[in-house]
C-alpha cells in the first residue's frame, strides 16, 4: 500500500507521516523529498548552474526510488511536493500497477507562511511559489485541509478511506489523462 501525500512546503506532510506511522496497523516506511534532498551536499545545493543541469534527474530519482521501495514488498507514506506537471507525471508511471491513495494536504496560503516564518528551517517564500503549483491537477481521492482539521482527524480520515476498501482511482485517472496529452 502506498500513500501518497502532495502538499506545499509547511503543509503538515511530515507530521501527518510520522502520526500515520503510529496508527496504522502494518509497517509503513516514510519516503520523504526531504531526507532524499539532505543526501545532496550543502556545496552543489548553493551552486545554481549545477542544480539547473542535474535537478531533474534528482528527482526523477526520488520518484523511482520511492516506487522501487513499495514494489520490494513494502508499504510506503510518500512525503512530496508535486510543483511541476512532469513530476507528477513521472510519479504516476514510477507507480503503475500499484495501489496509491493520493492524498491533497492542502491548507491557506496565509496559514502557510505563518508556518514557514514560526519554524525557521524554511525557504521563506516556499509555500507561496508552490501554492498555485501543486494542486494544479485537481485530482485526489482524499483531500485534507490540515488548518482546519487536527493531525488526528486528518489520520481517521486517511485511515477509514483505507479500511474502508475503497479502490484508489487518482492516479489511474492522472495516468489516463497523461497519454491523452501525449496523444494530442
């Protein structure tokens, strides 16, 4: 099982992660861009040129690897931000065949740069690019709003959908709309 959380910078991805961990019944791994990214040295972080050249295969790496790990036979909590079409594209064939509940984290842009500010260990101005980016796509099977639910309520709602039996569809639906524009 995997799922898949896409939201903003300062969000609540990662705390909504680590409380998933701690309700969900089975092991669940927590792949995030952001320990993936920390593998990088601080030195060709700060050198532009060089992220320029080589950040989409970075990423693209990130997508396989996160695949790669669920394929192995393990269930993954996916921590992300999906800012550009073509990684959400990349993500959702890096997927293929398996079952993903993809999951909005959404929360107000106000909301967020308080975040952002309060924690210090942010790009400030992060979420603001992002905002418009990563919802862009519009298609979810569950969507959260973590200003105005808790981490708790958030977790229920993950959880109930996925006991519930439901049959993910999002990126099945996200994959169909792909090769229609490849197509086009």
């Amino acid at each position: 099982m995997v799922i898949f959380l896409n939201g903003t910078s300062s969000s609540g991805k990662t705390t909504l992660s680590h409380a998933l961990q701690q309700a969900l019944a089975d092991v669940y791994l927590h792949v995030s861009v952001d320990t993936y990214l920390s593998q990088i040295a601080q030195c060709d972080l700060n050198n532009a040129k060089l992220m320029e050249e080589r950040f989409a295969n970075i990423v693209n790496g990130f997508h396989e690897s996160a695949a790669a790990i669920a394929r192995a036979g393990n269930n993954v909590i996916v921590d992300y931000v999906l800012q550009q079409p073509e990684w959400l594209d990349a993500c959702v064939k890096a997927f293929e065949g398996m079952p993903v509940v993809f999951v909005g984290v959404h929360c107000p842009l106000d909301v967020l740069e308080t975040r952002e500010e309060s924690r210090g260990d942010r790009k400030l101005g992060a979420a603001r690019f992002q905002f418009n980016r990563v919802h862009s796509h519009r298609t979810y099977d569950l969507e959260l709003d973590t200003s105005s639910l808790s981490v708790e309520a958030c977790v229920s709602k993950i959880v109930e959908y996925i006991e519930s039996g439901s049959k993910p569809s999002a990126f099945e639906t996200l994959m169909l709309q792909s090769e229609m524009r490849k197509q086009a």
